[in-house]
C-alpha cells in the first residue's frame, strides 16, 4: 500500500469509544490517504499487518529531503501554550488487549500543556512481525504534532529484533512518516546490533536505512559522535522557555562515547540535558550495577560480550549524568512489568528524572503504547502518560500515570 498526503493534516487523532482503531482510520486521521492492497493492511476492526508484505509510505510533502530549511525549523524557538487536547479513553485493557470501561467524565486524559515529548521504546516485535502497529503509532504523533505541541520524538532502541534488511525497511518506513513533520533521536538497542540482533558485535544496518546527511540538515541537529554515523548523535531544541539538549546514545556507551558526551555537555552549560539510551534502569527502579550482587542484573549490557567494551546504568549516572544539569535520562530495554522510576540529584543540584518504559512483552509487540511526557504550562510539572492510538486508550496503573515535577529554573541553566 502507499500512503499520500490527504487534503487536511491537521486534525487531532483522539477518537473516543475505547475501540481498536485500525490502521486505514489513523492514516486518514493523520492526513493519509491508503492506496492500493499491498499485503495486510490492519483496516478497522481487524488485526494490524503481520505479513509485512510490499509496503511504500510517503510521508506528506514526499517525506523531507536534506536540502533547504526543514518546515519545523520555526518551531524550535518555543513551543507555547498547546490548543486544548480533546479528551481520550482513560479505560485500561489487559494484557491480551481487551478493552477496559470507558471513562467517567472528566478524568484524566490529554490536558492543555507547553510542549509532549513523545516517546517509542522497543518497536522490535512491530518491525519483525506487526509493522502496521509502528505505522499507527507513528501516524498518530503526525497528526497530534500541532495540537500537543510535539517539538520531539525519542526513540528508546531495539528498534528493530534481528537486524535484517526487511526489519530496517519497515522501521524508516514507519519513521519516514515523520520526515518534514517532527525531528526524532534513534538510540540503538541491543537488537540493533550484531548478527541476528544478538549485539555481539557492534555491526548494524541503522545508517544503510536512516539517512545522515538528510538528518544533520535538520537545524535541530547538533552532531555526532562520529560522522556518517547515528548511533551517538545530540539534538537542541528550545520548549517551555527553557532550552535542551537530547544526547542519543548507543547500546552501553563505550568509554570514548561517554568522554565525548562530556565534551557536548560542557560545550552547551546553559542547556538541561535529557539522556537516552536503551538500557540503564532497571524494572526494581534501580539503576543497572554490575557489581550489585544483592539486586537482580538480568539483562545488564555486561552479559552481552559486546565488542568494544560496555558501560551500565550506575556507570553513566557515576560518569557523566551527575556530571551536568540532565533533567530526564530515558530507556527502554527491560522486560518484567517494564516500568521503572529513580530520582537522583545531580552534582548541580537538580533532580534527574530517570524512567524505563517498555511494552513489547504485551500481545501483538507491545499493543502500540507509548510514553508520553506532557510539559505542563506552569513550566514545572510534567505529566507521564502511557496511551495506545491503537486501542485509543490510557494505561491508568501509578507506574504507567503519574506527574514529575522540574526543580530547575525557566531560563539557561545554571
């Protein structure tokens, strides 16, 4: 099937009634248009394309290029006060996807906020086996950009499972739908790595399938760790009247990615820093710690024999997130029920929110939730929200639905 560009693309995408929503309803929502069969399509009501067969997705305005201005380079001067969010099926569903009571009036759902960061941890199981799950969900964040104030899109890693070429076609597919829309941050994950995702080597096909050079055109693309290559790259924006930098790290940043990305946070002092990286907190919401015998360590970066050597969540927190003034660090990664929380204080006196969100063990891949982080407009207290556009519904559970709130000033940062 293809997508193209319907007449209108800005509508929000917050139908209610707790149903599952298929994909032909979410491009159309989203300004797309489905031409042609081309495989499964996961049309309303059915399930969500597993044959992976054809497949060619153009996003609106034929899905960016790398030269000219990018259309949202305005956008990264402040996002403001978003238009009021219409309000979503709070219900919750099981883990089997069965839909939940819808909601009473009035309970939470998506408020008027500054700015969303919008969040995809482990989309491996959609890139392997449910591609039309990524489609929605990305389709999704396409059409409430504008009305949620989305100035960015973080991708948590293991964003295919077996590093094959079919894997990394559907997923710039998927995340081409964002091109000329919102930039986005890719942090590879184990899976992203090695033959048949088994990160024994530190070989990936990341940049054969996502394009360098169209993303350092974009004018929020600050660099990276080493050119030509994705795995380590930071990103600036400016929301909320403060001003970020996103550094995207790869699978157990080596010794020499974490010197370099102390370098980029001591090049940019005024900036609050959000760290993501696919594996760092664990589910007991602990950090990862190697030498922790008393707490469990399954799935530490240490028990990969990764080439080039690995370090884990206590490391980077010891040797570069307390270091500078990191508001969030954010990763995916761990399995059990997926969640996890710390706040820490840094060695300039903020607290560092550090979160880990993942969902791929739900039916179908992970059911297409996702995280959301909702910047409130009194520029302190952050919103976290798990929600599914494919089931149009919020996971209501403390550890998926809570709110942070910033300790540091509006302004640079001290």
């Amino acid at each position: 099937m293809i997508l193209r560009p319907s007449p209108s693309t800005n509508r929000p995408l917050l139908p209610g009634g707790g149903k599952r929503l298929g994909i032909a309803t979410l491009a159309s929502l989203a300004g797309f248009t489905l031409l042609g069969a081309g495989g499964g399509t996961g049309c309303d009501g059915g399930a969500p394309d597993e044959s992976g067969a054809g497949g060619e997705w153009t996003a609106p305005g034929g899905g960016g290029g790398s030269g000219g201005k990018s259309p949202w380079a305005d956008r990264d001067a402040g996002a403001g006060a978003a238009a009021g969010g219409a309000g979503g099926d709070d219900g919750q569903g099981d883990a089997g996807g069965a839909a939940g009571p819808l909601p009473a009036p009035g309970e939470p759902g998506f408020a008027a906020g500054a700015f969303t960061l919008a969040l995809l941890p482990d989309t491996q199981y959609y890139s392997l086996s449910y591609p039309g799950i990524y489609l929605a969900q990305v389709s999704w964040i396409v059409a409430n950009v504008q009305s949620l104030q989305i100035p960015y899109v973080l991708h948590l890693g293991d964003i295919v499972d077996q590093n094959t070429p079919l894997e990394w076609e559907r997923a710039t597919q998927a995340m081409g739908l964002l091109e000329g829309v919102v930039p986005y941050t890719i942090a590879p994950g184990n899976h992203d790595l090695g033959p048949g995702g088994s990160a024994s080597t530190r070989d990936t096909l990341l940049n054969q399938y996502f394009s360098y050079p169209r993303t350092a055109a974009w004018p929020t693309f600050g660099g990276a760790y080493q050119a030509g290559r994705l795995e380590n790259t930071f990103h600036l924006f400016s929301a909320g009247g403060r001003d970020y930098i996103v550094l995207a790290l790869e699978w157990g940043p080596r010794d020499e990615v974490i010197a370099w990305a102390n370098q980029v946070m001591a090049d940019h002092p005024d900036r609050y820093g959000v760290l993501v990286t696919h594996a760092y907190l664990n589910n007991d919401d602990l950090r990862y710690d190697i030498t922790d015998l008393a707490h469990p360590q399954d799935f530490n970066p240490y028990q990969y024999d990764t080439a080039g050597g690995v370090n884990d969540g206590e490391q980077l927190w010891q040797k570069l997130v307390r270091k500078h003034a990191f508001v969030l660090v954010l990763n995916g990664h761990v399995l059990g029920d997926g969640t996890g929380y710390l706040a820490s204080v840094t060695d300039k006196g903020n607290t560092c929110h550090q979160m880990l969100s993942n969902y791929q063990f739900r039916a179908e891949g992970g059911e297409g939730y996702m995280r959301l982080l909702e910047f409130q407009a009194d520029q302190r207290t952050i919103k976290v929200l798990t929600y599914s556009p494919l089931y149009d519904r919020f996971l209501t559970e403390a550890d998926q639905s809570f709110t942070i709130t910033l300790d540091v000033p509006v302004g640079p940062a001290p």
